[in-house]
C-alpha cells in the first residue's frame, strides 16, 4: 500500500472518530475523489481493523459509520504544521478585529498544546514556529471596523441556545431601532454581518456588526428552520446585498487577463480566454453595489459588457 493510501486511512478513521452522524460511502467518496467500489474497501479495511466501528443509520436514511470516541487516543498526534495552521488562523482573526474568536480559538490551541506528549511536543514545536514565521498576512490598506467581544460572544451563545436576540441597530440614517431576532450565523468579510430573521420584517436579514449599539440575550427559544443554509442564502449574491441575481458579463484586458483568471468572482463564473488575449467572465449574482466596488479596483482594465436584469 502506497504512503498516500495509508495517509488517507488514517485521515478516514480520524473523521469517522470525530463525527457522532458517522460516514456514509458517498461522503468519502466527495472527500478522497474515489469509485464507489475504492471507497467501499477503504470503509471496508477501517472496519475490519476497529472493531468499535459502528453502523449507523442517518436521517437521510443513508447507511454511516462511526467509530467510537476516544479509541485513536493513542493512535495518532497533530503534526507541526497542523498546529501552525491554528495559529496563522488566530493571527487572521486577530487582525480582523475578530477578537472573540480569536480568544477561543487561542483556548483550544493551549489545550492542544497540553495534550501533546512532551517527547512530541520537543519534536514538532521548532518546526511548527519555523513554518509560523515563514507564513504571514498581506496588510490591507484602509480603516478597521471594531467589533465588540460581549457582543459576538452574546450572539455565540443564543446561536447555539436557539434564544432569540433584542438588538439595537444604527441604521443608514444614523437612527437607532430596535429588533427581535433569530441569529442564524456570521457572515465575515471586509465588513462582519449576523445573519438573522427578524421578526418585524418575517425575513432573513444581514446587521453590521459594527453597528449593533446594544445587544440582548432574551429567555425566548425559537425553533431554527432546517431548511435555511447560509450558504444557500448567499449562493446568489455578490458580497451580501440582496437583490434579484442578474448576467454578468466583465471583459479584462490583456494586461491584466492572467490576474483575473486567478479570481473566483462568484462560484457560479465561467471564464474564456479570448485569442487577442483578453479574459472574459460570466456568472449570475445580485449585488449591483458590492460589484461596482470591486471593479473600481481594476480601474480601466475592465470592460463592463453586461450587468442588467432583465426588466433594465
């Protein structure tokens, strides 16, 4: 068996460790990019080698298996790079302003750090801090948006409580008003957002986090609708505005053609390299505003040849 096959074996019995749902054959193989039949050997050689392995029956109704917790105890340990992944993430989180999660993402790096065996630990950390050192993060020019640590943690804990929020909101017109809410999750980009439904619109809306005045935990539950995915919800949009998804069509020059084809714009694009060497993109998104932002960036090496709805 070659290196990368029993890398990837550990890989599966570590998740199959680390998930109470369990794994079904069709998850790994979307994970490891195999045949159906690979991955049934794979789940087949996990099986066979722990005998805790346990069948599972998921609410998809799809078969699973687990294994129970803390059987690879012993079987395995982070890796230095593995733990100068954690730490570059807090370092992100950090210049974000990301404060509170910076915090507990630095809880879990210690507690991390207490459980590795002391013989391993002398062995990785020189490495794990060289490869900190070699790695870093592009300042971004331009101001920071402060985000208050009780207020994300608030946030946090009526997220996984389901516990509806009163939120205070500093509006466009530099008005406060006030909000009941179900917060569903966050949105990060150069501006943070909670995403939620508000009760007083009956519709899923983004909140700037900066611009939450007062936020509180109210001792009402709500029943969080399955069906809702943040991922879904924002699949048609371009950043967060929210508006009927649109063509779109931006036409780069040779200049800058070969930047650009390293860009994802939106997950749904195509790109076509044209013979004079130029770079055309097309991808359906709403989200006017957030667009023209992003194309003031390009300057005059973008064309813009579409980017109406149809009733334009």
């Amino acid at each position: 068996m070659s290196y990368q096959k029993t890398e990837d074996l550990l890989d599966l019995a570590i998740w199959m460790q680390s998930t109470r749902e369990g794994v079904s054959i069709v998850d790994i193989m979307n994970r490891f990019g195999v045949s159906r039949r690979t991955a049934e050997r794979m789940r087949d050689m996990i099986v066979c080698r722990f005998v805790q392995a346990e069948e599972v029956i998921g609410g998809d109704r799809y078969k699973r298996w687990r294994i129970p917790q803390g059987t690879l105890k012993d079987f395995f340990q982070i890796t230095a790079d593995e733990l100068s992944a954690l730490e570059l993430a807090k370092g992100a989180f950090d210049k974000e302003h990301l404060y509170s999660q910076s915090d507990k993402l630095r809880s879990v790096i210690e507690k991390i750090r207490a459980s590795i065996k002391s013989e391993t630990y002398r062995k990785i950390e020189p490495d794990a801090e060289l490869l900190l050192e070699a790695q870093g993060f592009v300042h971004r020019p331009g101001p920071k948006l402060k985000i208050d640590s009780k207020v994300m943690e608030t946030i946090q804990e009526a997220i996984m409580a389901s516990k509806k929020l009163k939120i205070e909101f500093r509006n466009s017109a530099n008005k406060t008003t006030k909000h009941t809410v179900a917060p569903y999750g966050f949105l990060y980009g150069n501006k943070h957002y909670l995403v939620a439904f508000s009760y007083y619109n009956r519709q899923y809306r983004y909140y700037a986090l900066h611009k939450l005045v007062n936020v509180k935990l109210l001792d009402e539950y709500f029943i969080r609708d399955e069906g809702f995915s943040l991922r879904e919800f924002t699949k048609d949009s371009f950043g967060v505005f929210k508006e009927e998804p649109f063509e779109v069509e931006w036409l780069f020059n040779k200049e800058v053609a070969d930047d650009a084809s390293h860009y994802i714009f939106h997950p749904s694009q195509t790109m076509i390299k044209n013979p004079d060497g130029t770079l055309t993109v097309k991808f359906k998104a709403g989200g006017r505003k957030e667009m023209e932002w992003h194309l003031y960036t390009w300057g005059d090496n973008v064309k813009v040849i579409k980017m109406k709805n149809k009733d334009e």
